[in-house]
C-alpha cells in the first residue's frame, strides 16, 4: 500500500488603510471654500480563495508476476528395508509452477544412504515425484539422514536459481534388517474380529479404538511368494487367513499364526477353477467355489484346515467374486446369477437360495441383522434375512440400469452407501428413497466412523462427510511418500489409514496431517489384537503392531 499525505497551507493578507492630501476647487459646488473634503468609504477588500490543491493521481501498482514455488513435501519418513537389498519408495513434492516456468527437481542424500532412479517427474499439475532406493550397502540397522527436495530452473546438482522454498528438508529413518518386536499381543477391549471383507457384516472398515502413531513398529514380515491372485486377509483367533492362488495356479487358504508370523497350515484346492474371499467365524471359515463343471459352499476348521462341509450350489458363473457376510449364526453369500443364500451356522444347513436381481456382475452383500443388501444395476435391494424374499427396492436415478458394475453396500445409522462409478451414493432406510449423492474418487468402500463418514476425492484427497446430508465437512490435502492413488481406507477413532500400491499413510483426523508413513501398500486389515496387516500385490505380508 503507498500512503500519500497532501498539505495544504493556508497565507493570510493584512489589509492596511491610507490618508491622500490637496484637492481641486469647483466653485458650481456649493461647497465652502477651504473646507476639508468630505470622507471618501474605501471599498470593501475581497479576499483571494485559497487555489484548490490537484489531487497526486494514485499511482497503477507493477503487477507482480506469477511465482514458482515449493509448497510442501513428503515426511518424515520411515522405510522399512532389507540389508543389502534394495528397497523402492517415491518421494513427492507440492509445488506452484508459474506459466512458462520450466523446472527441475531433485532429492539430494548427503550421507548417501539413499539415491534416486532418476531426475524427478512433473505430473503436469503440482506435484513431482522422484524414485528412491536404499543403496546396496547399506548395513543392518537404524539410520538417520535428512533429504533436501530441491526444486530449480537450473540444474538441481548446482541450483544456482531455486524456486521459492526450495529446498525442502525432510528426515528420513531407515530401518535395515531390524528384526519385528514380538510383544505380548492381547485383545483390545471392545474390538470384534476382522472377519470378512470391509471387516464385518456391515462393510463399514472402521475399528473403534484409539492408536498412538509413535509406537507403531513392525513385528514380522513374510517374504513375496509369487501369488497370482489374493484376497484381503481375514482374522478370527488370533490367526491370518489367506486365500490365494500360488505361481502354479493351485488356490490355497494359508493361516499364519498373528504372534511370530508362522504357517500354522495351508489347504489346497486343485480342483477347483477360482475360490472367493473367505469369512471367519464360529471357529470356521466359509467360502464358495465355482468350476466349468460345479459350484461348492465350503466350510473348513480354523484349527487345522480340516473339510467340514462341502455342499453343491446353484451358481454358473466363474467370474464372479463374493465374500460371505456372517451375522449371528448365519451366513449370507451371493452364489452368481443374481442369487443370494443363507446358510445356519448352528444347524450346518442352507436355509434358502433366492434369486434377487438380474444378472449382474461382481457384488457382494452387507447385513444389519433383519435385512442383507444388494446393490445391482441401477437399484439398493433389501432382502428379507427371515425368507430371502425382496422386502423393497430403492431406485438409483443416476445409475446406468444396464452396466454389469456392483459394488458393496455400507450399512449404518439408518442408511446404506455405496460407492459406484465415482459416485458416492446414500439410502434412507426409512423413507425407502435416496437420500443424497455425491462425486467421489474410485475407492470400493467408503468407511463409516464413529461420527463420520469417510471417502476419498477424485484428487486422491481424503474428505469427511456428514452421513445424514453427504454434506463435506473438512477435506485434508498432505503430500506423502507415494503418488499413487489410495484406494483402501480403514479408519479408526483416531487415524485414517490410507493405502495405495506403493504407500500407507495415517492421518490425524483431528489435525488432517500424516503422523506414519509406510512404504508399502495392499490391502490393510486391522486385528482385535491392535495389529495392522497389510499384503502387497505380489503376496509380501507385512504385520505392524499399532500399540
């Protein structure tokens, strides 16, 4: 701002009056000769106006041109790495590039315990990102450095012309080769299992517990085994349940003992074309199967792996993918072909197979006890968990009637929310209506908090909504060790846990800022036992005590 005072400065005149002497005689006057001339009155002085002072025009501020800049980056970072070999991870940067602005960027290691693949990668919008790796050399143990993001219009090994914040330092912890700590794991009051996909019947992915970011460590590893195709685990017992398929094509369900990481078992299916996700419960674990010739409800012990039932199904299809839904002594699945079962737990029977939709694709059910929901095609089915018959039908008004997608229900608070083609989408249970929808980024399940509900952003950026009205009430943006796109969620009273392929983060939902940040992504499952899980693409299994 420029201030300019103007002065103005007022000059007074003092008015002096004067006597003139001698006169001429007029003698038609009748005036007395020799006789003083009358008084003469002067005329009355006008004052000058003061001139009116011509305003300085206000000068046209410089517009300032547009600034390249840093504005945040990644950290601090923990990575988990094997002694000798190499381990991958991304480093990403936010930045403010000016039009025309041509940049470069680079992270720079003084101790050199780290190096990049190469110089870093501009998305286009306002992010780079820079392949890292933990050098060959490095030894067994804790290290610690500090990394320099440097953003720069000139070569970033010299950076003569650094952009505004650049650079930008961020410590680095690496843990080589350090064994997991083995504690003493206990149930966590008032955690159920993680027994099925989404954790429970409802799909809701949220865990009410509090954690303590500071104390997360890692327990155990299990090594990448070369699986083709893998589910998300499941948890009863104090046991991991995989269900995968090995390098050879034989599907498999592996349980790993949570305490120290070891095989308890592992039972083999080759006779079968795909088995489906499994759920936990009753000390079993449930799953169906389909093949070109039969399709099977199976049933094995958690205890050894043992066959307990294993019953033929209406089911034709081999590309489908359902995880049964257990609430109370029953089980719900979808066997194909728009159809739905249930089977009693207690009695080791199938109580009904119903037809409930069209045929559609992939779609598994949600349960709150009277009802199992469906959401196929354009329309949220509620079914009868009593029968199995149709009790209502919600349209969907946006929602293509003829595409093959489903997705999985959300159930809670008197509403179901579904995720579907970037919509995200809730149900009023009691009005039977759709209540409201929303865009959203493609992530299968949003989670419902304890007074929340969570989803990401078509920007990768986690939001909290209003579950009664979707109304958004904060959106937190942080720049973290990976820029993939997350595409798991779980969420707990405290933290939100973020999974990519690449990355894990935890975020304060009180503060909106990442307090942990790990450098490898899967699928996330939490244990009643305050254990994370995370299993990677490839089959690597990582545990992560939580407290």
């Amino acid at each position: 701002m420029v201030a300019r005072t103007v002065i103005a400065a007022l000059l007074g005149a003092a008015l002096l009056g004067g006597c003139g002497g001698g006169g001429s005689s007029n003698s038609g006057s009748g005036a007395p000769v020799g006789s003083a001339p009358a008084p003469v009155n002067p005329a009355p002085t006008v004052p000058t106006p003061a001139p009116t002072p011509t305003p300085t025009p206000t000068p046209t501020p410089t517009p300032v041109p547009p600034t390249s800049r840093i504005t945040g980056g990644s950290g601090p970072l923990e990575v988990v790495a094997d002694a000798g070999n190499p381990t991958s991870f991304v480093i990403s940067a936010g930045v403010e590039v000016a039009p025309g602005d041509t940049l470069h960027m680079a992270v720079v290691d003084s101790k050199g315990l780290v190096a990049s693949r190469g110089p870093g990668v501009f998305n286009g919008r306002d992010e780079f990102n820079t392949d890292m790796y933990t050098v060959r050399s490095l030894a067994s143990g804790e290290h610690e450095t500090t990394l320099e993001l440097r953003v720069c219009r000139d070569d970033p090994a010299v950076c003569n012309t650094p952009v505004a914040g650049s650079p930008w330092r961020v410590g680095l912890k690496i843990k080589a080769g350090i064994p997991g700590k083995l504690t003493t794991l206990e149930p966590m009051p008032g955690l159920q299992a993680w027994s099925t996909y989404g954790a429970n019947a409802a799909r809701n992915a949220y865990v009410p517990a509090t954690f303590n970011a500071a104390s997360f460590t890692l327990r155990w590893s299990l090594p990448r085994d070369g699986a083709t195709a893998a589910y998300p685990p499941v948890l009863d017992n104090g046991r991991v349940f995989l269900t995968r398929r090995t390098g050879n094509g034989i599907w498999e369900v592996v349980a790993i003992d949570e305490a120290n990481g070891e095989t308890l078992w592992r039972t083999s299916f080759p006779d079968v074309g795909t088995l489906n996700p499994s759920a936990a419960a009753h000390g079993s674990l449930y799953f169906t199967s389909v093949s070109a010739t039969q399709n099977y409800l199976w049933v094995i012990s958690q205890i050894n792996g043992q066959l307990m039932l294993k019953a033929p199904i209406q089911s034709s299809s081999v590309w489908q993918r359902f995880a049964p839904a257990v609430s109370g002594n029953n089980v719900y699945t979808g066997i194909g072909n728009g159809g739905l079962l249930k089977f009693n737990a207690q009695t080791n029977e199938i109580e009904w197979t119903r037809s409930v939709t069209a045929q559609f694709g992939d779609w598994t059910t949600a349960v709150d006890g009277s009802h199992a929901y469906v959401y196929s095609g354009d329309s949220l089915y509620a079914v009868n968990t009593a029968d199995g018959s149709t009790a209502f039908k919600v349209i969907d008004p946006d929602a293509n009637a003829l595409s093959s997608s489903t997705e999985t229900p959300v159930v809670g608070g008197g509403k179901v929310f579904v995720n579907k083609f970037s919509r995200l989408v809730a149900f009023d249970l009691q009005t039977r209506t759709r209540a409201w929808a929303r865009p959203t980024g493609q992530v299968p399940l949003a989670v419902l908090g304890k007074d929340s509900l969570y989803a990401m952003s078509e920007g990768g950026r986690l939001e909290a909504l209003d579950p009664a009205t979707g109304k958004l009430l904060w959106q937190a943006t942080y720049k973290t060790i990976s820029s993939d796109i997350f595409r798991r969620l779980v969420v707990s009273d405290n933290l939100a846990f973020l999974v990519g392929e690449y990355a894990t983060v935890a975020l304060d939902l009180a503060t909106h800022q990442p307090v942990w940040t790990y450098p490898r992504g899967g699928d996330p499952v939490i244990s009643s036992q305050g254990v994370l899980y995370i299993l990677t693409q490839d089959g690597r299994l990582d545990a992560i005590n939580l407290r």
